[in-house]
C-alpha cells in the first residue's frame, strides 16, 4: 500500500508591531509672517518675527504637503527672499522650530 498523505511545510515567523506616535506640533500664534507681492512671478519677501529659543526655519511646501523649499534663517526678525526657483502653482509658507510652527501663510507663484 503507497503512502496517501500529504506532505506539509511549515513555517512560524515572530514579529511584533509597536505603534508610532506622531505628536502634531503646537501653532504658535504670536509668530508674525507677511509675505509680498502675493501672488508673484519672481520672488516672495517674509517679514518675520517670532520670539523662540530655538532655530526656525523656513518650510515651503507645494499643494501635496511636499517639502519643496526649507531656508535657515538666522534670526528671531527680519526679511527673506525666497521662491525664485518655484514653478507656477500654489504653496503654503511656514515657520517651525522643532516643536512649535506659526500658521501657514498661502502663496500663489505665477507665470512671468
């Protein structure tokens, strides 16, 4: 009499699944950003001033929420051309440091 099972292979892989938490970072109201001309079809000028300890940065991202600029700026106040190299379209402008961000300013970049 021939041999009627079947033959099984088996395998038992271990893994484990840790949640990630993403905290959203605070909106800083006392951040202050005007940006002209806007709409523009060469560069934007920020008028910032924000009173924070940490390094704030510049974040410019396009409709998608994809980062397409970020500029270091180098202190609490001041003016900053930016968006030169942008393509037509619309943005949004914003300051963080780390933890806290100011409000999203929107920009509209257009054709010469």
């Amino acid at each position: 009499m021939q041999g009627s099972g079947n033959i099984v292979e088996a395998a038992v892989d271990v893994f484990q699944v840790n949640p990630l938490q993403v905290l959203p970072q605070q909106v800083d109201t006392k951040a202050s950003m005007l940006v002209s001309p806007n709409p523009s079809s060469d560069v934007f000028v920020l008028n910032y001033a924000w009173e924070t300890n940490k390094q704030t940065i510049l974040q410019i991202s396009n409709v998608h929420g994809q980062l397409v600029e970020s500029h270091v700026l180098g202190q609490s106040e001041g003016q900053f051309q930016f968006g030169q190299n942008l393509p037509t379209g619309m943005y949004s402008a914003q300051l963080v440091d780390g933890k806290k961000r100011s409000a999203a300013v929107k920009l509209i970049k257009t054709n010469n």
